[in-house]
C-alpha cells in the first residue's frame, strides 16, 4: 500500500479472488456426468444410460460453469439435478433388476445394480455436501468492529463467490497464514485513493454520501453512538463515537491485488488502518451475506438497514434518510 497521494483511476467495482481446488471440481463435474447413466450402461440397458446420462451432462456444464463464474445458483442447479438423477437411476435399477428372471446369473446381477446404484446415490450426496461445504461456512463476529450491522456473537454465513465488490461485507484473514477471521466492509481496490475522517470516506477525491439518522445507546455496554446511513455499492448503517476519537488517515493508494476495509463502527473498528499488512486477494475467505442472531429468530441480510436493539425509535429517520440517498441528484 502506497502511502502518499496520486491520482487515481476509477473505481474497479471488484476484484477477483483465486480460484479453489479446480481439480475438486472437474472431478465433481465428471462424476454429475458419468454417474447416473454408468449402472444402466453396464447393465446394457443403453437406451436408458443415455436418458439418464444426457440431464446429467448438462448439469455438469453447469458445475464447469460454476467454477468459471461463481454463480453459486448454477452449482445449486447442478446438485440438486445430480441428485435427482443419481435417486432415479438408483430406482430404476433395482425395479429392473427385481423383475429379472430368477436365476443365480440374474440374482448376481441384481446384486450388483443395486450395489452400484447404493454407491452412486452416496457418492453425490458426499459430493453434495463437500461442495457446499467449501462454499458455505459459518463464523462468528468476535469484537465490535461492524456495528451497528453485526453485534458481537453474531454467526456470519459465508459464501465463497468469485469477486469481491465495493460495499460488499467480507471475511478475511488479518494476517497471512493466519487463522483468525475479521469481518468487515470493502471500501477500496486496486488504485483506489482514500481518506477517512471519523464518519467521513473520500475515495478518488469524492466524499461518500451519507446521511445522519441520529444517536442511540448501542452494542453490549449500550454505548451512546451516532448512527448514519451510508452510500457505498449500496445503502448500509454505519457507527461513531459521539466525539470524534480517532486521527484522520490518509490519503493514499491501494495497491494492486490489495484491498481497503473499514469496520461499520469508524471510531473503534479494527480494519485497513490497524492492520500491519495490507489485505491481499488471497486473504479473502468470502462474502458474508447472511447473519443469525439471537436477538430475533431467523436468517437475515446483512444489509437490511435493521437497526439494533437500543436505537429501534429511529426507524423513521432512517426511512427519510433512506429517501433522501435513493432520490435523484
């Protein structure tokens, strides 16, 4: 990170995070192909390996393409179809080998189909959950560096997608090699210049807009905080102390393949300014667009603009502000 003042091109928008066991997944993607059809074809029964085979080949373009884009709707499409062939083909080999003829040749064979069709539908589940389990993951907010959107204690579900955007809530590692998670908020990529002062964020020389709502106990020591609605890739809450309590920073320059995050809470988060290394790509471990909470059952977006306990009669103020960012200028 280049800590002195240049000019500076436009925002990227995003920036891409390396890609993840490429062998994993063309071994996934083979196996959504090849398995629901295999049984029938060694069975003989060809007609019916290919019209198990055929949806399966298609679903196993959408894995490939999963892998290349990220879109993790394409690879929940491609399980859930795996699945349900992988069910079917099960099915219908043993209903086919029930109703061979009842011989020690037949009684072997069905044996093995259903072997087989056992062995298929548990390799897709496995393939199913280890999938998911290394796009979906959960962690847990430790400190209050995103308030007033994630509290302490909050359990983050993270997803691994391919870009990370600006104004998008991720999960990183602090430090290389590290096993410790911060979560926080990307303002800042490649070649972006910014400053921070206290609520304030200026990337390339242009203030972010943002829009007071108004000051509310907050967060486990119900602390007095300013809250404030702020426009970055799209509309979030952010948190400062009543006085400002924290030196200005910058301006200076990302670097290439870095990043900058700020916590939602400017005055006390540790984030970008702390850190004693500029965040790489690498360091990425996904997006947090999810949240659970004890305060309220359920799953939630994390930037629905819901204000936290203790600030909940400043709903109104939050809707104007919210009208007044989202009108024309």
């Amino acid at each position: 990170m280049t800590l002195e003042a240049t000019s500076s091109p436009a925002p990227q928008g995003e920036l891409e995070r390396e890609p993840r066991a490429p062998s994993l997944w063309a071994l996934l993607a083979v196996t959504v192909a090849l398995g629901p059809g295999a049984g029938h074809a060694y069975a003989g029964h060809s007609k019916r390996a290919a019209f198990f085979a055929a949806p399966g080949a298609i679903a196993s373009t959408f894995t490939a393409v999963w892998w290349l884009l990220w879109q993790p709707s394409l690879l929940a499409v491609s399980l859930a179809t795996s699945l349900l062939l992988l069910a079917g083909a099960a099915f219908d080999l043993v209903r086919l080998s029930s109703n061979s003829e009842p011989s020690a040749r037949a009684g072997a064979r069905a044996k093995s189909f259903g072997a087989f069709a056992l062995a298929s539908f548990a390799g897709g589940a496995v393939a199913t959950a280890l999938a998911l389990a290394l796009m979906v993951s959960v962690t847990k907010v430790k400190n209050r560096s995103m308030l007033p959107t994630l509290g302490y204690g909050n359990l983050v579900v993270l997803y691994q997608q391919g870009a990370a955007n600006v104004g998008e809530v991720v999960v990183v590692t602090p430090e290389p090699g590290s096993t410790k998670l911060s979560t926080l908020r990307v303002v800042g990529l490649p070649g972006d210049t910014l400053e921070v002062r206290d609520a304030g964020l200026w990337v390339n020389g242009r203030e972010i807009e943002r829009c007071f709502v108004g000051v509310a106990p907050i967060g486990r020591k119900r602390k007095k905080l300013k809250l404030y609605v702020e426009k970055l890739g799209g509309l979030h809450l952010i948190a400062t102390d009543t006085k400002p309590s924290r030196k200005p920073v910058g301006p200076f320059v990302v670097g290439e393949r870095e990043i900058f995050l700020l916590g939602d809470y400017r005055s006390r988060a540790k984030d970008s300014r702390s850190f004693k290394t500029p965040i790489a790509s690498s360091q990425l471990r996904g997006s947090a667009e999810r949240f659970l909470t004890r305060a309220r059952p359920g799953i939630f977006a994390v930037d629905e603009l819901e204000l936290p306990r203790g600030a909940e009669a400043l709903k109104e103020e939050v809707r104007l502000c919210v009208g007044k960012l989202q009108s024309p200028r």
